[in-house]
C-alpha cells in the first residue's frame, strides 16, 4: 500500500519541533518543548516544563531534566513515575535537589526583579490610590468593575481631594505595590551588600589586630631580653644534672639577651665541670648578631653572676671583668661563640642544693648582668 | 479550577499566539469561556492528504488537574478518518490518554493532531468501519474523505456521484448527514446502504 505518508514532511516536519506521531513507539516528547519562551521570559533553561515557569525549588533527574520540585512530585502521584519529557522510569533516588540552579535563579531575580512576575498576578483597580480595595487576577473583572462602580470612585475621589488639600504638605504617600516592592527589594540588596562589606572589613580589621598583638608581645619580650640582664631559671635542676652524669658532654645554654636594645648579644651555658665530676660549669658566650658591625671588639665590661639563693641574704655574687687578650670577647665567629668566659668549676652540686639555691620547684636561677663599661 | 491550570493555559495560549504555525494559519486557539476551561481549537487539513485545504474545529476541555491530566479533545466538525468517529467526533490519540506528558501543551496538542490526520493508525482505530475501508480499498477511503472534507471542512474537491446518491436517499426522508455516514460506510453502494438506513 503506498501511502503517501511523506507528504506531511513538506509542511508540518519543516519545524524542528514536529508533533509525535502515534504510537511510534519511542516519541522523543523533548522536541514538544516551546520554541519561544513565555513573558515574562523564564530562560528556556530555568523554565519548568511542567507549569512552563521560572523553577520553584529545582529537582534534576537522572536524565538530566529539571522541573519544580512541587511540579514532579505531583506528576508521580498523580500520573506515572515516568519522567515527562523522555518517559525515563524514575524512582525517589533518581530525583536530586538542584541547588546550584536554585542559586543561579535566585541571582538572575536579584539582577533582574522585572523578569520575574509574582506568582499569581493580581490586577488593582486603578483607583486604588484613593483607596478602592478592588482586586482581582482577571483584568477583564477589574474593568467591569470599573465601568458599573464609577459613582463610588468619584466619591472616593471627592472625599480624597478634600483631604489632600488640608495635607499637601505631607510627602505624597507611594503607591504601595510596585514601587514599594521595587524599594524594599532595592533597600535589601543595598543591606546585604552593606552587611557583606562590613562583614569584610571586620574580618580585615580582626587580622590586623590579631598580627599586632603578636607584634606587642614580640617587643616586649624582646624588650626584656635588650636590658643586659639574663635571668635564666634553670628548671628541672636534678632531673638536668643526672643527665649530665650520664653523659658528661652534655651542655645547656640559656636563652639569649643584649646588653642593650643595640649592644652585644649573649647566653650562658652549664655543664659539668671536666675535672669534678660533681662541680658545675658556668659559662658566657658572646653570640653573633646584626649589631656586630658597629660594635667595638673586642667586648670591654663588667660580668655580674648572682646565683640566688632562697634566702637573699646567701645570695652569691660574682663581677668579672672583660679582657681584651681573651677570644671569648672577640666578635663571634659563630653564632655562639666556641669560647666562653667564666668559672670551670663554678659551684659543687652538694652545696648549690645544701645551701638552698634550689627552690621548691626544682629551679636554680642565676642572674647575668653585662654592663659595657 | 486549580490555579496551576489556569496559569498553564494563559502562558500557553500567549504561546499558541506567538507561534509559527499561527503565522502559517496551520493552527489556531481561542478562548471559549472566561475561565480557561473551554477552549476551541482549529486545525489545517495537512498538504497532499484527503484534509487538505479543509478547516477542522476541535473541543477543547482543561481538566483542573491539567497539566498532570491531558485535556479533552474532540473534533467538532465531521471527518472520515480511521482513528476519529465519524459520529461524535472522539479521538483515539495516545497522547490524550496513557502517554499524555505535562510537558505537553496544548501546541502541540494540536500540532499532534495534524500529524494524525497525514498519518493515520487502522490498527489502532477509533471508527473500525473507516479503518477497514482505509486498509481495504485505500482509493475510496480517500474520496470519501475528500468529500467529508468539502461538506464539512470548506475543502474544495466535490464529487457530484456521491452528492447525487446523498439526494436519492435525502428523497426518502433521510437527513443529508445519516444518508452520507451510511453511503460512506458501504462504500457508497445505495443499495445496501437503503437497505441499512431502512432495515
């Protein structure tokens, strides 16, 4: 039979978008979209294909196709769980929440407010501004209304002008429909805006003070350490010395100090006498710094020791004095000096405890005055 | 009626006005009441087919449930065509009833329609008398709906036999409709059809 089918190609299949014919079985029901979108447009691609506007909560499917998430539930329970534009099965876990376009819609309605109708248009009588509270979402209602009430306007009018003219100094009120929106909207950009700039600045400000508190501390640590007295607390006084007779090479150094905020740097260093094995080192060193270059070398002053003791009575004070022939008051070669200055045998353990120069935590403290003479 | 339906229909009844086919005058919709419920539709009768030329008016009801529910559709000018009744007008369209989508719209409804008519299903028949004849003796499935569509639809082809057959039986009192559906149905052979018209 010769039918001549092929005929309805030269006229109907010209659009791209013909119609599905029947029951051929897979009918691609995407090409049934809309060539042209709507007014007020919803971009083809945030159009739900379901209520043909802009998508209310978007859900995408597995087949990659995005309605209204209200739309497609109400498409599953009341017709089939297939999808509406490919007939693609689809079960709960084949639906997702689409926030990024959710996002995507939510700036274009920022940008472009005019795009966007409200959800339901609502058509005013066009005396509302004198207040006639006639509302209705069928244009045709409101200009019959318009037509049959227009003895009430002219009241409302009257009785409005009479009003006006004892208040025409008050600022007009605004229409408080659509310019209202317009404001409010305007207003809530222009706060988020403002509240996100000052949510910056806050965060700026916060880092700043953050990094000069550091920079306080810092100062005042290095403040204390540029006087020319090193206090060194040496803790875990036993604990420190078993160490040493365990292995006699070990030293420890203290901390490191100037003599003034741009003088000579120093440390002291303990150990373990080589001769008595029972007797303290005590030494100091020079340490290089960025103020070697305008010192003058070799270093000419006065070294006070003081061990305290817990009574300051029993305080022990020793003052040593520079001399110019000896390494250790050289500039540094290193960053401490390998020479050191002060007594090989400074005090005997027995006595530093018996004496009392350990205090109750175990801690013995010696103070390091340099004083440049 | 539910206020997604009414939203739906007004966007796409914009749609329909914006169309292509609107400028090709290949369809047409219009309001019927003020509700959006009733609409009514008009399709072209597709090129090199019976229909050609013919202008057919559709009955359009939207549920409230629409889009989630296809709209009801019926032809309200009279067709010789396998999957509409010549009778009352129903269409057997699978879109309007299992494989209705709610991306679907009433465009493409009607575009659907069009389709039907340049390509219809005989298997799959609303009126089996039309299909039959439609599979079984093609060439007078065709005059017969060329005739149909010059009676009903403004189309242009006439057949003088078959208006001089409609008159012997208008003679005996039968109404000018039953006396073609009767011709059409056998073939246009008076003898038998009188004898079903009287029988």
């Amino acid at each position: 039979m010769n039918r001549t089918v092929s005929a309805e190609e030269s006229t109907i299949s010209q659009d791209s978008d013909s119609p599905p014919k029947k029951k051929t079985g897979e009918i691609k029901k995407e090409a049934l979209r809309p060539v042209k979108s709507l007014e007020p447009v919803a971009q083809d691609n945030y159009e739900c294909s379901i209520c043909l506007s802009w998508l209310k909560e978007p859900v995408v499917t597995k087949c990659g196709h995005r309605f209204c998430k209200i739309c497609l539930e109400e498409w599953r329970t009341k017709k089939n769980s297939k999808c509406p534009l490919d007939d693609m099965n689809l079960s709960v876990d084949d639906i997702f929440p689409d926030n990024y376009t959710k996002r995507e819609i939510e700036n274009m309605r920022r940008s472009f407010p005019d795009q966007f109708e409200p959800p339901n248009q609502i058509f005013e009588c066009r005396f509302s501004t004198i207040s006639c509270d006639f509302k209705s979402s069928d244009p045709q209602e409101v200009e019959n209304h318009m037509k049959n009430e227009y003895k009430e306007h002219i009241d409302m009018l009257l009785s409005s002008h009479l009003k006006s003219q004892y208040h025409t100094w008050e600022p007009s009120e605004k229409s408080p429909t659509e310019t209202a929106n317009k404001v409010t909207l305007f207003q809530q950009q222009t706060t988020r805006e403002l509240i996100n700039a000052m949510y910056e600045r806050i965060v700026v400000l916060e880092q700043q003070n953050r990094e000069q508190e550091l920079k306080i501390a810092k100062l005042e640590q290095l403040e204390t350490k540029r006087n020319g007295i090193l206090v060194w607390k040496f803790e875990d006084f036993r604990k420190k010395f078993e160490t040493m007779q365990l292995n006699p090479q070990t030293m420890y150094y203290s901390s490191e100090c100037y003599t003034d905020p741009n003088g000579y740097k120093f440390c002291a260093r303990i150990n373990l006498s080589q001769k008595e094995k029972d007797c303290l080192s005590f030494h100091i060193h020079l340490m290089r710094s960025d103020n070697d270059y305008h010192l003058s070398w070799p270093f000419i002053g006065r070294i006070k020791i003081t061990m305290i003791n817990k009574d300051p009575t029993f305080n022990q004070t020793d003052i040593l004095m520079s001399k110019p022939e000896i390494k250790a008051f050289h500039r540094p070669p290193e960053d401490i000096s390998p020479r050191g200055f002060g007594f090989t045998e400074y005090a005997f353990i027995n006595e530093i405890i018996k004496r009392g120069f350990i205090d109750n935590n175990d801690c013995l403290t010696i103070k390091i005055e340099m004083n440049i003479v | 009626m539910a206020n997604m339906a009414v939203s739906r229909i007004k966007r796409e009844f914009k749609e329909v006005l914006r169309s292509e086919e609107i400028a090709q005058c290949s369809i047409k919709l219009e309001l019927v009441n003020d509700c959006f419920t009733e609409l009514r539709g008009e399709i072209a009768g597709p090129p090199d087919t019976p229909y050609e030329f013919g202008t057919f008016l559709l009955e359009i009801h939207v549920p409230e449930t629409y889009p989630f529910n296809p709209p009801k559709v019926k032809f309200l000018t009279k067709i010789w065509h396998p999957n509409i009744s010549s009778v009352t007008g129903a269409i057997c369209l699978d879109i309007l009833k299992d494989n209705w989508a709610a991306a679907m719209t009433l465009r493409t409804v009607l575009l659907s329609l069009q389709a039907l008519l340049a390509s219809p299903e005989p298997d799959d028949p609303q009126d089996a008398v039309v299909a039959s004849q439609y599979k079984e003796n093609f060439e007078m499935f065709c005059r017969t709906a060329k005739h149909w569509t010059n009676s009903y639809a403004k189309g242009p082809h006439k057949f003088p036999d078959f208006d001089t057959k409609i008159q012997r039986l208008k003679d005996m009192g039968v109404s000018e409709f039953d006396a073609r559906a009767a011709l059409s149905r056998h073939n246009w052979d008076l003898n038998r059809a009188t004898e079903q018209l009287f029988s």
